[in-house]
C-alpha cells in the first residue's frame, strides 16, 4: 500500500525509495537528506513531489507508516532463483 506505487523501475523506483530511506533518516529535512545522497536539494524537493504523485497523499501526516513499510521491505528477501533438490 505505502511502497508499491514507487517500485517501478522504469519510472526511478529504487532512485525514489533510497530519496524516501534518506529523507526519513535525516527526520525529514530535505537539506540533510540531499547531503546524504550527494545531490542537490532541489532533487530532493522534486523526488520527493514524485513520490507524494506516485502515493497520492502527503508524506507529512504518515511519516510513521512509511518508514515502517521501508523496515519491512528492507527484511523482505529478493526473489532470486528457485532451488530444488530431488533426493532419490
């Protein structure tokens, strides 16, 4: 519900969820953030508009959810290649 919207990678996906990780991380200042990821602030500010775009909502009165649909994302294993062993 939260991240969905902004994993498409044909549209920057992982670029906006590593903004939304290090806009969160610096509490939301957009300057700190920017620091963070070597880019200017107004990159930043205009990912973050992306972001609000994608998720059709404010980032400001839900800051908690996102940050706790980020967690569990980062614990969420990638798919990867299916193992099967066949004992006989």
């Amino acid at each position: 519900m939260y991240l969905s919207p902004l994993e498409d990678s044909r549209n920057g996906g992982p670029v906006l969820l590593q903004t939304l990780r290090a806009y969160l991380a610096a509490e939301r200042n957009a300057s700190s953030a920017a620091a963070a990821l070597g880019v200017v602030r107004k990159t930043v500010e205009s990912r973050l508009r992306t972001i609000e775009e994608k998720l059709g909502r404010s980032l400001h009165p839900c800051p908690a959810e996102l940050e706790v649909a980020l967690r569990l994302d980062e614990l969420t294993p990638a798919p990867g290649p299916i193992e099967i062993s066949i004992d006989g």
